[in-house]
C-alpha cells in the first residue's frame, strides 16, 4: 500500500465528500441518478491520494454510512429548541433533546459537538441526485 502523505492522513471522509459534491455539481440535475463513472472516477481519485485501498463497493457502502447520519442530524437540528452553530460546528439547545442524541460534549458547557462536515454531506443529499 501507498505511503499516505502527512498533508492528507485523517482527512479521508472529507476528501471523498469534497470529491462527490464536486462530481455532482459537474454532471448532474436535480433527479438524475449517480453513474458508474462518476464511482470509477472518485474511486480513482482517492486512490491517488491514498493507494489501492478504496473499492467502489466500499465508496457506496461509505455513502449509506453517511445518509443514516445525514438523515440523524437533520432529524435533530428540525427538533424545536435545537441550534446549530454552523461556523463552530456545535449543536446547543434542549439539553434532553441533545442527551437523546447521544453527541459528544464539550464537558459542561451545554454545547455538543455536531456532525462533521455536515455542510458538504448536506450538499450530496439535498442535490436530488439519486444513488444506487
């Protein structure tokens, strides 16, 4: 396996969001369906970065991960009484709420830590692009 590069160890996830929303804004509408190759060519991409570790079958079973979580955090930041602060990516609001949740916390403070990279996992779902 390839030897990762400083610059890019532990930014995984966010360089294959960063590759599906752009992939998606460069071919797709609202409501057409995601290709195999734009799955060849994200895969491909990461592998650049990362070597041969990443499959499409794994890309796609990484996306499902990552709706359920889209689907969870949406769920909680609809809740009334609940807050997202977008720029320090804290979730804050209804303490029973957020305990439900289960979130990390930054101890005391009343704040949870929210969802990374909820921004661009926002992006892929509410693109209308459907996926396999």
């Amino acid at each position: 396996m390839a030897k990762v590069p400083p610059e890019h160890m532990g930014k995984g996830e966010f360089y294959f969001l960063n590759m599906m929303v752009e992939e998606i804004e460069n071919e797709y509408t609202e409501g057409s369906s995601f290709r195999s190759e734009s799955w060849l060519r994200v895969m491909r991409k990461l592998c650049k970065i990362y070597g041969p570790i990443y499959t499409v079958r794994y890309l796609k079973a990484r996306l499902r991960n990552l709706k359920k979580r889209y689907e969870k955090f949406s769920e909680l930041i609809n809740h009334k009484g609940v807050f997202w602060n977008e720029e320090h990516n804290v979730v804050y609001g209804n303490q029973e709420v957020l305990k439900q949740y289960k979130l990390e916390s930054y101890g005391r403070t009343g704040f949870y830590i929210a969802e990374e990279h909820f921004d661009l996992i926002r992006q892929i779902f509410e693109s209308g692009v459907k996926f396999e």
